[in-house]
C-alpha cells in the first residue's frame, strides 16, 4: 500500500543512501561471518560453479590418498614377510653347510656294475702281391659286383710316369662313383677306402661298417697278384638270421629291446648298434671291433641289475657275452651321522615355518607373498592406477621342500639342496628389490596426490572466499557512512521543523 507521508526532496535523498549504507553492512556482515564473498549461485554463478568443481575433485582424490596410504602398508608388510623369509632361508642353508661338515656314515660304496663282452671281430683277408711294377702301356680292369646287382668294370691305364698315389687316387674317385651308380646314388665316401700300404707297394681295401667281398681273376704277372676270392666277416655274418633280438632289463624295469637286421629300424653295422644303445634307459656303453660294454649306475634302491637275454647263441656269440647274461651290483652303506639325522628335522622345521610366515604376511585381507595381486587407484576416474604382482613364496613357491630321512647323509644330496637355497636366496632379493621400487613409487604417487589436493583447494577457496581484512575496512567506512547519513538525515529533517514555529 502506498505510503501518504510526503517526504521533502533532501529528506528522501538522505533516507536512500542511509539504506544503502544499510544493505552494503548487511553484505559485508555476512562475508565476514561466512568468510565468503561467493555464498550461492547468486552471488557469482562462475565463481560458484568452477570452485565446487575443483572442491568435488579435491574431495574424491582425499578419499585415494587413504587407498594409497594403505598400499603403502601392504607393501610394507610384504616387505617384512621378505626380510623374515630371507632370515629362514638363511638359517636353512646354515643347517646344510653344518649337516655337510658332520662326518658322513662310517662307510658308504657303491659298485658300479657292467656286461663286457668280446665281440667276434670284423676282418678282411689280405694278400701280399709284392712289388708293383708299372709299365707304359699296362692297362688295369677291375669288376665290382655289389649285392649281387651285376658287375661294374672300371678301367685304368697309366703312363710311365704315373705314381702309385695317382693310381690310388684315381681308382678312390672311380670307385666311389661306380659303387654309388651299382646302388643307386647311395654314398659310398669314407666307407669304402683305397690306399698305398705302409711299406708303400700294398694296394689296402678297408671298409668302414661295410661287408666287401671281392675276387681276384686274370692277374698279370706284372701286378704280383694272385688269383683267389676274398671275403669279409661282418656282424649279421656272425648272427645268423635277420631279425634276431637282444633284451636288456635295466633295474628291475620293462624289457628293452634291439633287434638286429638289415630292415627299417633294425641294427646291421657298428655306429647303429652304438646308437641303438644310446637309446637305452638307464645304461651306457659302446661297442667296437673290441668290446661290447653295457654299465648302469648302483643306486640305494631294492632293484640293482642288468639282465641281457639274447634270442639265438649265435647273436650272443657275435656280442661276446653268455646268451642269458645277469649282473647284481652292491651297494653298502654304514650307519647313519647322528649329527646330520638331527639336522635334517631342524631344516624340515625351518621349511615348515617358512609356509607358515608367508600365511601371516598378510595386511587388511591382502597378501602379496601368497600370490595376490593389490591394484592402486591414482586418480577419481580409475584410469590411472598401478598393478603390484604378488609372488608365491612359501617353501614350494622358492623350489625348497622338506627332505626324507637320511638325505643328509650323502654330501652330494647337501649339495644339492644348498644349490636350492642360494637359488631362493636369489629370488627373495630380487624381490625385496622389486617392492622397494614399488613401494617408493607408490610414495611419490602419494606426495604428488596431496600436492594437487592442496592446489585444487587453494584455487577453490580463491574463488569464494572473501578477504577478511578488506572485508572489515569496508565495515568501517560503512558505519562511518552511516553516521553521517543519519547526521544528513537529521539535518534535513530540522528544514521541516522550522514551519512548526510559525504556529508557536
């Protein structure tokens, strides 16, 4: 409603400022008690808006600092787990280079144990032509009959400068074309061999896992040969049939079984019986034209034996060994170290401590030793983060485990198992060195967390909050406005006073 009092010009224009005074103090009042110049959307809808942005992103990355600060913790406790499993395993190899100082039991042999045989050697008969004298036009003719495939003639004629090497040479290069044509392209170099005797006037024929048979026929007189028909022994000569068989039995174990022959995967010349044996579990040995060997190692079990069981005499004859051939070895061990007995329950002890060390490495549900992994946010949106592998580390996991009874009582097992132990040795250092590095990452990630927090908050706050110290200057001058408004106003207001004298 309309007011009916009539204000004076000056009077009016006084009430106005002294109002404003008035809502300005009501202003400033109020930043003061907020310590906020920007309080709503009202005041400064940028400010508002672009300061409760950064404070939303400053609180949420507040909440990761926590996460991060636990991860710290986790990998902390991983990190002790390591130095304690590092001590166990530590102690552990101690108990071994003490168990490997105890004397050992009073006597331990074992008796390595074989079959030798004395195979029947492959030979070639020889003749002795005597001197060779070779004239300009002498002219030589050899036939080579190979399998029965039908003979091939080579032909050789000389100079009288030739020497005896050249003929060698040149009889080589044709024989091993000849032969190879005979058979079909098969390789004949370095089997069969053609060369000057010792003395330097033999003509020598020599064979590699080879049979040769050859004849000599229409000799000349100038050749110093004889006529007469010269054979070579070879092993399945000595055999007999194809397909004989040879059973080894390693141990105890199954029959293991070679069988001799001229077919697909059957043994017909030395270097295949070598690796025919080669192939045989649990046994070596070799054969030549002087002994056919087979061995196999004593060891501490019930079974030690090889047993050969050859299917007809002739194959055992040609091998050098009785048809149904067995060897026992021995093994003798004296009475257990007391010492070392003692020390193998205190490594066991350790082994079981080590698995039940890394069941109490863990921190809030998570542990990093018994292989689970722990994913750290860095950031609100979960697109920066940093995945720490955990590892299996208990006795299994470092390839340790607890030994039987008597295993310390051979060196060469302490040996082993001390080999073990440096391994894990190596694997928990590597380790601790891999958290290490984790763990100082994940610090840096943590300072730099509640660096931008405080920045975000700083540029927050910049917005909104108001300068107290201005702020108060301002309420000041206000109230001094106000007083000389209302001096004004008073002023004003005796003008109007003065029309009420007339009527005193």
């Amino acid at each position: 409603m309309a007011s009916n009092i009539t204000l004076s010009a000056s009077v009016r224009q006084n009430l106005l400022a002294l109002q404003n005074t008035a809502d300005l103090m009501s202003a400033t009042q109020n930043k003061l008690a907020t310590g906020k110049k920007v309080n709503s959307a009202l005041d400064n809808p940028g400010s508002f808006f672009t300061s409760q942005a950064l404070s939303n992103r400053a609180t949420d990355l507040n909440s990761l600092l926590d996460s991060i600060g636990q991860a710290q913790q986790v990998l902390k406790a991983a990190d002790t787990g390591l130095g304690s499993l590092t001590k166990l395993v530590e102690s552990a190899k101690s108990i071994a280079k003490q168990a490997q100082q105890a004397p050992q039991a009073g006597s331990t042999t074992y008796n390595a144990f074989a079959v030798t045989g004395d195979p029947t050697n492959e030979t070639l008969a020889s003749h002795d032509g005597g001197a060779v004298t070779i004239a300009n036009t002498t002219a030589y003719s050899f036939d080579i009959n190979i399998n029965g495939l039908g003979a091939r003639t080579i032909n050789y004629t000389s100079d009288a400068d030739a020497t005896e090497a050249e003929i060698v040479a040149g009889l080589q290069a044709d024989l091993a074309t000849e032969l190879a044509a005979a058979v079909g392209g098969s390789s004949f170099t370095g089997r069969v061999t053609i060369a000057t005797g010792a003395g330097g006037d033999d003509l020598v024929v020599s064979a590699v896992d080879a049979d040769i048979d050859f004849v000599i026929a229409n000799a000349t007189a100038n050749t110093g040969l004889t006529n007469n028909t010269y054979n070579s022994t070879s092993l399945l000569d000595n055999i007999g049939s194809s397909g004989q068989t040879l059973s080894v039995q390693v141990n105890g174990g199954a029959n293991q079984i070679l069988t001799f022959g001229t077919g697909a995967g059957q043994i017909s010349t030395l270097a295949e019986l070598n690796t025919a044996i080669g192939g045989i579990a649990g046994v070596t040995g070799s054969a030549n034209n002087a002994a056919f060997t087979l061995n196999v190692a004593s060891t501490t079990s019930a079974q030690n034996s090889l047993v050969l069981a050859a299917s007809n005499a002739n194959l055992a004859t040609a091998l050098g060994i009785a048809q149904n051939s067995t060897t026992q070895g021995t093994v003798t061990i004296g009475a257990p170290n007391a010492t070392r007995t003692s020390l193998e329950q205190d490594y066991n002890n350790v082994m079981s401590q080590l698995d039940a060390l890394v069941r109490d490495s863990s921190y809030n549900g998570i542990n990093l030793l018994n292989g689970d992994d722990f994913k750290v946010l860095f950031n609100e949106t979960g697109t920066s983060f940093l995945t720490i592998p955990g590892v299996t580390f208990d006795a299994t996991g470092l390839g340790l485990n607890a030994i039987g009874v008597g295993h310390f009582q051979a060196d060469g097992n302490i040996e082993t198992e001390i080999g073990k132990l440096d391994t894990a040795l190596s694997s928990l250092r590597n380790q601790a060195s891999k958290f290490g590095s984790t763990l100082t990452t994940v610090q840096i990630r943590q300072d730099f967390t509640k660096n931008l927090i405080n920045t975000l908050e700083t540029g927050a706050d910049n917005l909104v909050l108001a300068d107290t110290n201005a702020e108060g200057a301002n309420l000041l001058a206000l109230q001094t406005r106000q007083q000389l408004s209302t001096t004004a106003l008073s002023l004003s207001a005796q003008a109007d006073q003065a029309v009420l004298r007339l009527f005193g």
